[in-house]
C-alpha cells in the first residue's frame, strides 16, 4: 500500500525542475556580464579545457637583392597549448525540523524550502558576479594593520590598490580566512564578517574569531578558496581583471601561459593618466587593438555610471547615443562615433581608484565572441544520494546544495584593451 502523506521523495521533481531555473535567473539577474557571456561545454572533459593557440608566425619569408637566390632560412610557427582549468562553486540551504513544522499558509513547509533557496540563489549571483569582475585570486580585501580588538584594517579590495570602496566586496556574515601574503601560513581561520565601515576602512569579525595573529599585507578571502603554501592557485574563477590584462594573473601563468614571454597573449593596456574621456581616446584604443590582433573585434565596452554619464552628457559635442537592450533585461546605451558603434555597459564594481577626484576610472574593451564560460556542469541541484532533500545523520535537520563546474577563459586576449586613468572633468 503506497504512503498517503507527503513525504521528501514525493517532492524531489519539483525541486529538481523548478528551483534549478531560479537559480539560473537570479545569477543572471544579479550578475550583469555573466548574463552576456556565451557558455558552452564544446571541449569540456576531465578537469580542464585544452585551446591549442598559435603565439607567433614563421620568419622563414623575405626578398633578395639582384643575383642573390638564396632561400630564407627555415624557420617555424610557434604554438602552445592554454588550459583553463575547472572550478567549483556551491550554494547550500539547511531547514530544522521545527521550521518545517512551523511553517504556515499555503505550500506549508514546501514555502520555507523555496525562501532559502530564493536567499542562496540571490548570494550566489552576487558572488558570482565578484568573482566576474577579479583576477581569479579570490582577494576580498588586504589587511593593512594589526588588529583593534575584532576591528581590523583593510585596504585594495579585489587585491586593486586605491580601489574604492575598500568594503565592496565584502557582506555582514560572510566567513573568511586571512592568509599570510605569500599564503605561506593562515593566520585566520572561519572568522565571520559582523560589520564593515567603508570610511574608517576597517571589517570587525565576530567576537570568538581569533584575529590577532593579521598583520600588514595579509589576504582576506572567502573561506576554504585558497590553500596554504599555493601562491598559483585559487579555487574562484577567472574574472575581467585577469583577462583583460597585459601582465601574468595573481595566481600564475594565464591559463598556463607566460603573459611576460608572449605579446600575442596580452591584452592591450593604455595608462592614459587623468586625461579626459573623448571619442578621439575611444578610437585611438580600438585602433590600438585592431592592429595587434586578427581577430573578432571588441564588441562590449564594460566602464563606470560615471563614464558613462560623461558620454551621453556630450554626445551634443559630436557623437551621439541610443538607449539599447542587452541580453536578459540588462540596459546600456550604443555609442557612435566616428568608425566606432559599441553597446556600453556599465557595472557597479568597475574600478574608480578615487573617492575625491573625476580621474582614474577603468573602461574595458571586450570581444564577448572570444570570451566565454567553459561548462563541465552547468548549475544543478545535487541529487546524490537519494533526491535533492537530504537528512542530516543525527540532526532533526535537512539540506540540500546545488552545484555548478566550469571556469572563464579566452582563446584569444589580444583582441581586447583596458583603458585606465580616464577623467571625467
């Protein structure tokens, strides 16, 4: 005779079919450029994607003077091989039993199931779209002093000196451990974020999180996305900072390839320092990269509202823009001038390395066809084990975890630019 009552296993499909998509929403939702990356599992195997690349061309070409009919020297191609490898991100709810019990109004318990996982999917997409946004480090921020009692004092979040605010990236309950610089040793362990001051630019941890051992130059990270005495390695994805750059990442080669060695796998970097935003600036960057690289050209420019406010505000003086639609809801505007028509997104986290001046912003040039999210599993709830609810052993409690693998990378980084130093009077 089957079970009249509601039980776990008779709710497994609903889960497993109608908060998966939510999750999917929320990240797109929270996490504006993720929702314009293109994802594909088309080479995906094992722990990490191989992209053979062509670093420079043969030199065995050339003329002769008259009577000379030697051949150029033999020469070759250069290739290599870039790896990204696979990373892991999870997002876990757990409900008691009294709870459940507690819960009331239509759905019953079913509601509290959906409220927490509403909760992990909204912090998933928020930390999603951190990771988006860095270097693959997984740097929060930088201790620039000892501690005061639970207070300590930070600086550089994202590990990017005078970005500002200095707490940005950093939420109330959010568990950390803080590393030595060179990750040599952990100095602590699990130490939960009470409260934040973005002007006195310090983070106080909740009282019992021992702190004392934090010293200048010491790393605040997420917990357990770092490993001690691995100065190459990180458990967080790869972000715009580490792609979008002429100099190797903070956790190494970029994707195994020395950046310092190979010119053709550096991004373009133009230091402009104070100058203020014009389309001359805009087009002498484009040109810039069109002339280092064959490929598909930037078709995203990712800067600041401020940037962006200072374009549309002279768009009298000689070019113009339009409101434009990007994809899933996001808005931004198509900047024409001169050979140049570019949607223009703008993120809140875009480094603005001044609180005081209109100088120094960032304005990234992406080719979004060379940029994408490498899936081994897309974002799923796990159901090892016997559903997606499980019993904890011992505990009048249930939980339940979805899942996503896969990493960004690039087959191709020259064929975008950074522009830094920009002002905008």
């Amino acid at each position: 005779m089957s079970n009249t009552y509601q039980d776990f296993d008779n709710i497994q499909d609903i889960l497993k079919e109608f908060y998966t998509p939510v999750i999917v929403n929320q990240a797109y939702k929270k996490a504006p450029l993720w929702a314009q990356l293109k994802k594909t599992t088309k080479g995906v195997v094992g722990k990490r994607v191989v992209i053979p690349v062509q670093l420079s061309f043969t030199e065995a070409v050339g003329a002769r003077t008259q009577a000379d009919y030697t051949l150029p020297d033999a020469s070759r191609n250069e290739y290599d091989q870039a790896y990204v490898l696979m990373k892991r991100n999870y997002g876990v709810i757990k409900v008691d039993g009294f709870s459940i019990a507690s819960a009331k109004g239509k759905g019953g318990w079913v509601d509290i199931v959906a409220q927490e996982s509403k909760g992990a999917s909204l912090a998933f997409g928020i930390d999603l779209d951190r990771q988006m946004m860095g270097d693959g480090s997984g740097t929060l921020a930088v201790v620039t002093g000892d501690d005061v009692g639970q207070a300590v004092p930070i600086d550089s979040p994202g590990g990017l000196a005078s970005d500002l605010p200095v707490t940005k990236y950093l939420r109330k309950g959010m568990v950390c451990d803080i590393y030595s610089s060179t990750y040599a040793a952990k100095h602590a362990t699990a130490v939960t974020i009470e409260s934040f001051d973005a002007s006195a630019k310090t983070v106080t941890f909740v009282a019992g999180g021992d702190v004392t051992a934090a010293v200048s130059g010491d790393i605040l990270t997420r917990k357990n996305t770092r490993t001690i005495a691995v100065t190459t390695k990180s458990g967080e994805m790869m972000g715009i900072r580490g792609i979008v750059s002429d100099a190797d990442t903070a956790v190494g080669h970029f994707q195994s390839i020395q950046r310092s060695a190979n010119e053709e796998w550096q991004a373009y970097v133009n230091a402009v320092g104070a100058t203020i935003i014009s389309e001359t600036m805009i087009q002498e960057d484009l040109d810039a990269i069109e002339q280092r690289t064959d490929a598909e050209p930037p078709s995203l420019i990712l800067t600041t509202n401020t940037v962006r406010n200072k374009i549309v505000a002279d768009a009298k003086d000689g070019y113009r823009t339009e409101s434009l639609e990007l994809k899933y809801g996001w808005k931004g505007i198509k900047y024409f001038g001169g050979n140049v028509e570019l949607p223009i997104m703008t993120h809140r986290w875009t480094p603005h390395l001044s609180a005081t001046s209109t100088a120094d912003h960032y304005m990234y040039f992406l080719s979004l066809p060379h940029i994408k999210f490498y899936t081994l599993k897309n974002i799923v709830w796990d159901t090892m084990g016997g559903g997606t609810l499980k019993g904890v052993a011992g505990e009048d409690t249930v939980t339940a975890w979805f899942k996503m693998y896969g990493e960004i990378g690039t087959d191709c980084p020259n064929s975008m630019g950074l522009l830094t130093g920009v002002d905008t009077g």
